[in-house]
C-alpha cells in the first residue's frame, strides 16, 4: 500500500508554503475591498497644503464634522448632501453635544470652487456661533532630490 516501500514513512522536513499563501491571497483581497469604506465623507480634489499648514488629527476622527464642497453650489456635510441653508441647522445638531475645545468645523473645497462658495459656507458655520473652522489640504509630497533652500 502507500506505506509500504522504502523510506515513505519518515517525517516530512520541508516546509508547506501553499496554504500560507492562500491564506495571504485571501487578506490581501478582503484588506483591498474594505478600504475604500473606510474612507469618510466625499472625495473632493483639494489644494496642495503651504509649507507652513500644521496637521490636525482631529480630522480623523470619526466624530469630526467636515464640510465638503466638490463643485460650486453643492455641499455635504459628511456623506450626506445638503443644502447651504440646511447646512447651517445640520452643523447645529453635530456639534450640540460636544464639548467647546472640540467645536471644530473642516471645510474641504474642490480646486475649481470658486473663493465666494467657500467663504458663503464659513459664513454660514460662523452665524451658529461656531470661531473655529479648518481648511482641509493635501499633504505635500516631499521629492526625493529635494534640498533645504539656503538661509
């Protein structure tokens, strides 16, 4: 039978790679699928951050309140799309029950929104009493033969 035969019965020292290798396929398709959702809001081309922008990582929070305006004349607050006067009563509601040192509004705006829509929308946050607004900005990429300029 499959035993019998010279030297079939011992150990096997090899290692077998296969079913770690489809254990790997498997997470590395499930990471692919679920990281677009955890995405928040909606995606806006922004402006490329100043060398002088600090980062806020309260941004990432999932309690932060971002306004998003994609193109003129159409804002989201999170995922949802709302109108310039329902935004000022959405803003509202999401920042009633949070504390006064975490009262921050983002404002994301696309790179073709005109300068008047975006300071419409601060407007609007600032007439329910909200003084601190961020704007959001990409990161700047930081090219590999770039030096320090000279001071």
């Amino acid at each position: 039978m499959g035993m019998s035969g010279g030297g079939g019965g011992g150990l096997q020292s090899e290692i077998n790679v296969t079913p770690m290798v489809d254990v790997m396929l498997v997470l590395l398709i499930i990471f692919m699928v679920v990281t677009p959702f955890l995405q928040q809001g909606i995606t806006v081309a922004i402006p490329r951050e100043t060398k002088y922008a600090d980062e806020d990582t309260n941004i990432n929070k999932e309690s932060a309140v971002i306004i998003s305006i994609p193109n003129d004349r159409e804002y989201y607050l999170g995922k949802k799309r709302v109108s310039l006067d329902d935004l000022k009563t959405e803003v509202e509601k999401a920042l009633e029950k949070k504390k006064e040192e975490d009262r921050i509004v983002y404002v994301k705006s696309g790179i073709g929104v005109s300068y008047g829509e975006v300071v419409n929308v601060i407007n609007a946050v600032r007439e329910k009493g909200v003084d601190k607004i961020g704007l959001v900005a990409d990161k700047k990429k930081k090219s590999a033969g770039a030096t320090a300029p000279a001071t």
